[in-house]
C-alpha cells in the first residue's frame, strides 16, 4: 500500500485502521499499550485488576475483526485498497509498569505472554484471531474455536504450542 498511495494518504488509512483498534479496545475495557508501525498493542487486567479479562480482549478482538469489514469496504470505494489485519490473543504472567529510561518511560507489558501474544498475531491471517489454549480453555463454552494443534510454528516456541482460532463468542 505504502508504494501504491501518496505518504498523506497511507497515513490516514492507517490511523482510520488505528481508531477503529483503539475504539474496540476502549469499549472492552483494555489498556491500550502502544502503537507499533501498524500493529496495536494492549492488555487487560492492568493497572486495575478485571473480571474476566481474557473475555474481555477477546470481545475486543471480534470487534476488530467485524468491524474491520465495513471499514475494508469504505477504504476499497474511496481508495482502491482495503485493510486486513490478524490478531493475537495470549494469557500468562507479564512485568507491568514504567519501563525505559530516566528521560524516557513507558507504561507497557513485557514478558513471554506478551512475546507469544506478538506471535500470535503476526501468523494470523487478515480477519483470523489466533489465540493460545490457555486462552480458549478460560473461554470455555463461550466461545467457538478451531484448533490448528501444531500445524503454526510460532518463533521461540518449543514444538507442540497449540494455535487455535477463535470462531466465534458468546456476547
């Protein structure tokens, strides 16, 4: 996209594509951790403790995806492309708070959780949510998944990881 459209434009699809994360994020409830290039990143169960915060993201995660429909059929009329983006969702311990320097810090999640999160994510293809089994087993019936069992091979991962995708969840 960035060789097929002017710099103003890719910039606007991109932060269109950046509201409507940030907006899922925000009605579930999440914090909204950082933008990397065109990839957001958030977490949940932080700075406050949540119930159920692994439905939470993954309601977060639905929306993105549905919602990423009308916005792929608004960007193909107005600019001859659309978005398609994966998503990742995994559960597990992380350090949270202020990391960085003294004259630079950010309030962020680092750890394997998040690393395999990351991995998820940029395996998924465009409308697909990748999600661990730590993550599918805490939904339960509230959610239709598909395992891939170990078909995905995720980077820094011992072999056997389970990669499922969500299908569909219980509002």
């Amino acid at each position: 996209m960035s060789e097929a459209l002017d710099p103003p434009t890719v910039v606007e699809i991109i932060n269109m594509y950046l509201t409507l994360t940030t907006e899922c994020i925000m009605r579930n409830h999440g914090t909204l951790d950082k933008f990397v290039g065109d990839c957001t990143m958030a977490f949940w169960n932080a700075p406050f403790p949540q119930e159920d915060p692994i439905y939470l993201a993954c309601c977060a995660t639905m929306d993105m995806v549905e919602g990423s429909k009308a916005l792929g059929q608004e960007l193909l009329e107005r600019y001859g492309r659309t978005v398609s983006f994966g998503v990742g969702v995994h559960y597990g311990s992380a350090v949270v708070g202020n990391i960085g320097a003294p004259k630079r810090m950010d309030y962020t999640a680092i750890g394997d959780t998040v690393n395999t999160a990351s991995r998820l994510e940029s395996n998924a293809p465009g409308g697909t949510i990748y999600i661990s089994r730590v993550v599918a087993d805490a939904l339960g019936d509230r959610a239709k998944t598909t395992s891939l069992g170990g078909t995905i091979r995720l980077k820094g991962k011992a072999e056997g990881f389970e990669v499922l995708t969500l299908d569909s969840l219980e509002y």
